[in-house]
C-alpha cells in the first residue's frame, strides 16, 4: 500500500537525520569529526565543536557551489587556450606544406646531383615538424584531458546538488569536494608553448660551391607569454629622436632563446589608430631592437607581438614629450625640424641650368585628410569608393601599408601584419592573396612591364617578384648594408627600362636593380644637403625617367634625374611635410603624396 505523499516525504526527511543509533534523530554536526550527531552521541564530542546540522548542511552546500562557480569559469579560458593551439598547430602544417612545396620547387631546376640534400632537408623538415607538433598535440591532448574532467566533474556536482542534502550524500559531496579543490588549481597549459613558425633560407648564391650545405630549417622555440621587454623607450621618448626598445626572447620554461628569425611585429599607435613606422633588428642571439621615432608629442600605446600574441606587459603606455632646450643643443637638430620657409643650397654638382630648377616653384593642389587606407579618390580628390574591412583573414586587411594597380585594373595591396598582398577587383571584391608564408612584412608594392608584382618585404629586407597568380619569380637582398643588401627597404617603382627602384630606410640610399636582382645604380647618403637623405620611403618615375624620392626624416620631396644626379625639390613650404611616405603621380602629372605626419595625402604641381 503505497503511503500518502505528505507521509512520504515526512519520512524520507526523518531517515537523513539519523546517526549510528538506531532511531535517533541527528540534529547536530560536529565540525571536527565531520559527522552528524543525536543526543547519544555527544558524552564521545564532548569537547569538539558543534553547530546545527541545518547550519552545516546549509554551509557545506554554500562552500560546493563556490568551488563549483570557481572551476566552471576556468572553462572559457580552457576553450579559448584550446582554440589558439588549435590554430597555431594548423598553421604550422600549413607553414609546412608551403615549405615543402618551396623545397620540392627549388631542388627541381638543381637535378641529380642536389637529390642527397633534398632528402636531408626533407628529414630535417620532419624532424623540426615532428618535435613542434609533438609539443603542441601533447599540449593540445593535456587541454583536452583537463576540459573533460573539469566537465565531467562539475557535472557530477551538479548532479549532486540537485538531490536533497543528507547525511548518506555527504561522504559523495566531499570527494566532489576535494576534487574540485584539485582542479581549481590544477595548473593546465593555456599558454602555447610552441609556435607555427617553419621557415626555409634557400640561398642560390655560389650554389654549387655550397650544395653540400644548402639549405636550413628556420625556427625558434620562443613564446610570446615568456618573453619580454625592457628599455626606457618602452616608457617615454622625445618627439623627433630615434628610441629603442629590446626584446628578450624565451621558450616556454622561460629560458632565453639564443638564436634569431622569431617573428615579431612592433607599433606605435595613437587612439585615433594612426601608426608610427619603425624597424626591428634581429641580433641574431634571441635579442632583437624596436627602434622608432615619434613625430609628435602626446600619448601613444606601443604593442610588441611575437608570433601575433602580445608579449609580457604588451600593449605599454608611451608618453611623448618635447626636448628642452638643453637636450635640442646637446643632441642636435630632428630630422624634419627646419626652419619654415627656408630654402636647401643648390647641389654643389648641379649644373647653373638646374640651379634656376632649384626649388620648383609648384604649389599646394588640395589635401585630403584620411583615416583609412582604403579609399579611391579622384584625380581632383573627389571620394570615388572604399572597400575593406579589418581582420585576418582572406579578404580583410589588418595593416595595409602599400598599393599599386596592375594593368588589368586589378588594385594590390601590401597587408604588412597579415604578411601577404592582397588582389581586389576595381570594384574592390577579393580575388586572391599572394605571398603567404613566404613574406615577414610586405611594405610597398609595384607592377612591372611584364604585369609582374613586385614586393618589398621591409622585415625580410628582400624583394620578391610574383606572378598575378601567386607563383614566385625572383628574389634578392637580405639585411645588411651591402650594395646588394637592405636595412628596412620601404616602397619600389618601375622605371622604361623595366628596372626596379627600391628605397633603404636605414642605409639612407636609393638602389635601382634588374628583375634578376643586380645592383645597377646606388645614389643618396645620410644627411640634409641636396641629394641626401634621412630614411627615404616612397618613390616614383616620370615621363621623362626623373626619380622623385620622399624623404621621411628631413620631410621633403627630391627629385633625381635616371642617374641619380640631384635636379631638385618640390616647394612645399607654405604646407610642410611631416614625415612624408608613399608617394606616386597621377595620369595628369601631379604627385601625390601621403604626409603620415599629419595625417592626409597632398597633391603638388609637378613641373618637368
């Protein structure tokens, strides 16, 4: 006969108080022995502390759903940390296969006698791939492992906390307990601890006086979360002198790294989003230097990212002030800091016929003040359309930094933190992406005569050549201040003879090379006279073969005929520069010039 409800109930709430006495009512709990107690079992408590068993019960439940709380938000980290090794481990089969696809590529045209050192290199690819990928699917399996038991544990509690408190669930609720107390400290890996970089060095150079050794496997242990900066350009530094910053790679365990090539990028940004340019040196010992110069007072963040992940403490407030005056006559005068309206000696190699061209006395068009790069203007500065939006992925930009058209109207645009270039139709729909895995930090684009992209990878310090498909054609330079080398090149233009001009921040210089990348003219060195240069940027030719080259620290354009002889410069006194960068000229022979400084582009009479 099955009882009334009310009876039930009354029952099974009578039957949790129970103790060990048969029949007696538990109505104490003694706190250290952690067990229930009736009248009959207190003379055995007598001297230990007691309180209500509701009170108890109400507490131990009170303390299990804050444990519960404590481990569950660990779940959102977990998946989050899960997601980005996830990631990081399919872009590093990605960075493999392109690898391979780069080795299979480049030992085709060497033929029998490379094929001993195509296997090396294969075996040193599955070798590196092999213990890169061992640590991240090991890391990958621990996440896991962790969000299973954390799951199924907190579902256990749950379980547990919805049936009614007693004295015969107690002995579960606590091992639920000290489970949970374990895993809100169990210490689970939500850092990577390693990267997707694989990166391959293919020099040709005297190749058959190396082929033994040809070839390297690129890569470094280091990590984001472990590494670190330090220097007081990561604080403060002084509007128009240059400030530095090192960075301090480390592995997971954080020991510090001693070799280079670890991907990093650096900004200095304003509220607004307008960025700083600056340059990283790799000394090639787990060390690398963030040297930049800021143009204007007030208050910047600087980012510092390794493999994309901001390192320790990144992003840093970065305060900009003026010099004093003591500190103007002890370090000199700023690039770009002249007296307005004052006017450069002529060149003391200039003829008297380029003397009366010095300076042109063109004038101001208009300016278009700018927040985006993705606008398209008119020649007399009328918006036509924009295109673009911000991301990572196919499609988006993240940091453009450089465009020019193809003859197909196709419009390309260097992405310089997504490391590739972009194709958009002239309606600005996405094609395609050229370059990935192979470019560090594509900074000016350019077309050849051959419809052939020309790419200056500012980070690399490499020129590459690429066909419209994507497929490499050339390559040349590396970082050093060779006649063949690079520190920091910024943008490239094409000159009748199909060959390619290429500005040198830090060598202070303008090269000009064939598509096969031999030297043929080098002209310009550091200072402010005619015809040098403080960290050239953008560059351009006319008609007429004339080099028009913008001179980011003395904030002026030069002009230089096709052998590099200085002619002269464009007059723009009565709206200065402020650090000048792309540059181009229009179907109607005006230049147009991006002025970073202040944050516009202006378009300038061009006479010639």
């Amino acid at each position: 006969v099955r009882e009334p409800p009310e009876l039930y109930i009354s029952l099974r709430i009578d039957s949790s108080l129970l103790c060990c006495h048969f029949f007696s009512v538990a109505d104490l709990y003694c706190s250290a022995c952690e067990c229930a107690l009736c009248e009959d079992c207190l003379p055995a408590h007598e001297d230990h502390p007691k309180v209500a068993l509701s009170q108890a019960l109400e507490q131990h439940r009170s303390r299990l759903q804050e444990r519960l709380g404590a481990v569950q938000s660990r779940l959102p980290q977990i998946s989050d940390a899960l997601s980005l090794v996830t990631e990081i481990l399919q872009q590093l089969n990605n960075q493999r296969a392109s690898i391979e696809e780069d080795i299979q590529s480049s030992f085709e045209d060497l033929h029998k006698q490379l094929d001993v050192r195509k296997s090396v290199l294969l075996m040193e690819l599955e070798v590196t791939y092999g213990l890169k990928q061992k640590v991240l699917q090991a890391q990958i399996d621990n996440l896991t492992r962790g969000d299973g038991d954390i799951t199924a544990t907190c579902t256990q509690t749950e379980e547990a906390l919805a049936e009614e408190a007693s004295v015969a669930t107690l002995e579960v609720e606590h091992e639920l307990e000290e489970r949970l107390k374990e895993l809100a400290i169990l210490r689970m890996p939500c850092q990577p601890e390693e990267n997707d970089q694989l990166d391959l060095v293919m020099e040709t150079d005297g190749l058959r006086k190396s082929i033994h050794n040809l070839g390297t496997i690129v890569t470094t242990s280091a990590v984001a979360s472990q590494s670190e900066a330090m220097g007081t350009g990561l604080e403060q530094c002084i509007v128009g002198h240059p400030a530095s910053v090192t960075i301090v790679t480390r592995d997971k365990s954080g020991g510090a790294c001693k070799s280079g090539n670890a991907i990093l990028s650096a900004e200095v940004f304003t509220p607004d989003g307008s960025i700083v340019d600056g340059e990283i040196l790799d000394h090639k010992n787990g060390t690398y230097e963030f040297v930049y110069t800021v143009p204007k007072e007030g208050n910047f963040s600087l980012a510092l990212r390794l493999y994309d992940q901001h390192i320790k403490g990144s992003p840093f407030k970065l305060t900009v002030t003026k010099a004093s005056e003591v500190e103007v006559e002890r370090r000199g005068k700023s690039p770009g800091q002249k007296k307005k309206g004052s006017k450069r000696a002529s060149s003391a190699l200039g003829t008297p016929r380029r003397k009366t061209q010095n300076p042109i006395e063109d004038d101001l068009i208009f300016k278009i003040d700018i927040n985006t790069m993705d606008n398209i203007f008119s020649n007399e500065g009328e918006f036509k359309s924009r295109f673009g939006v911000r991301g990572r992925s196919p499609g988006q930009l993240q940091r453009p930094t450089g465009v020019a058209v193809h003859p197909s109207g196709d419009i390309i645009i260097a992405d310089y933190d997504n490391k590739w270039v972009s194709i958009f139709t002239c309606e600005g729909k996405f094609k395609a992406k050229l370059g990935s895995g192979r470019l560090m930090g594509p900074k000016g684009v350019s077309v050849d005569q051959n419809g052939h992209v020309i790419v200056v990878d500012n980070k690399a310090c490499t020129v590459f050549i690429f066909q419209l498909t994507g497929k490499l054609i050339a390559k040349f330079g590396s970082r050093g201040n060779g006649d063949k080398q690079f520190a920091g090149p910024h943008f490239a233009a094409v000159n009748k003879n199909n060959e390619i001009i290429v500005t040198d921040f830090h060598n202070h210089s303008v090269k000009v090379f064939t598509t096969e990348g031999e030297l043929v003219l080098k002209f310009g060195s550091n200072g402010e006279g005619n015809g040098q240069f403080n960290a050239p940027t953008g560059v351009a030719v006319d008609v007429n073969g004339n080099i028009i080259v913008a001179d980011w620290g003395n904030s002026r354009i030069q002009v230089f005929d096709g052998s590099g002889s200085f002619l002269s410069y464009i007059n723009t006194s009565a709206d200065p520069l402020y650090g000048p960068q792309g540059l181009a000229l229009t179907s109607d022979g005006h230049v147009v010039v991006a002025d970073s400084g202040n944050h516009c582009f202006k378009v300038y009479r061009y006479l010639q």
